[in-house]
C-alpha cells in the first residue's frame, strides 16, 4: 500500500531565479490540484517566507545569485520542522557525480532540466500526492 491520500494540496515551494523556468513548473503543475506550487527568486526570500508557506516538499535550483541550493538546505536542515521535509535538486548539472553529490546532502532526488514531469508528478505522488 502507498502512502495514504492526503486532504490538502501539497504545498510545493521551487526556488528558482529564472522565471522562464518558473513559470513552466508552476504551469505544468497547476493541473494537478493536489498540488500547490509557490516560487520564491533568491534564498533570502525563501527564508523570509518559510512561516508563511509551510512547505511540504522543496524543490531548490542548484545555481542561485545569492547562495545554492547546497547551502539552502543545510541551513534549512537546522530550522525547527524542515529536518524531515523532502527536498529534490533541479539543475541542468546532470553528471553522475552532480547526482551523487545531491543525495549525499540530503536530497530525496535529482530532476534534471529540461524538466521531466511524469518523472516529477512519480516523486510528488510518492510523497503522498493524489497524483496519477
């Protein structure tokens, strides 16, 4: 048996600077309604909106102006109620050993871009999304 269903959407939280990109993933998941897609542009404005948001899962560029994706979550491992939260790196860097690196921090996966969304939409139901 999986996971149970859940009641609410998944609050899904994307950091990524590139708008372009943004919006794809946002559009791309807006057919879904067991999920719920917000975006924040650098990692200052993630952390400012964490409270807010309550994140059930993470997705976080590799590649940012202000910091990466790296250091986002191993600051983000250190906040009360975000030890635990599944985290996913996104990046077009996708050598094997950027993949290894990934889930050595602590990342429950790797989606390389261009964006593989029956592969996303595979992940997010495994965490509990009522995603087919």
């Amino acid at each position: 048996p999986g996971p149970a269903a859940r009641t609410a959407p998944l609050r899904l939280l994307y950091l990524e600077d590139n708008r372009v990109n943004a919006l794809l993933f946002t559009e791309a998941l807006r057919m879904h309604s067991d999920v719920e897609p917000h975006v924040v542009e650098t990692g200052a404005e993630l952390f400012e909106r964490l409270d807010e948001l309550r994140p059930d899962v993470l997705v976080l560029d590799a590649h940012l102006p202000d910091c990466n994706g790296y250091e986002v979550l191993a600051r983000l491992r250190t906040l009360p109620g975000y030890a635990a939260v599944p985290a996913y790196m996104c990046s077009a860097d996708a050598a094997p050993e950027d993949m290894a690196r990934a889930q050595q921090a602590g990342f429950a996966g790797y989606w390389s871009k261009p964006l593989d969304l029956s592969r996303i939409l595979a992940d997010l139901g495994r965490l509990g999304a009522g995603i087919h």
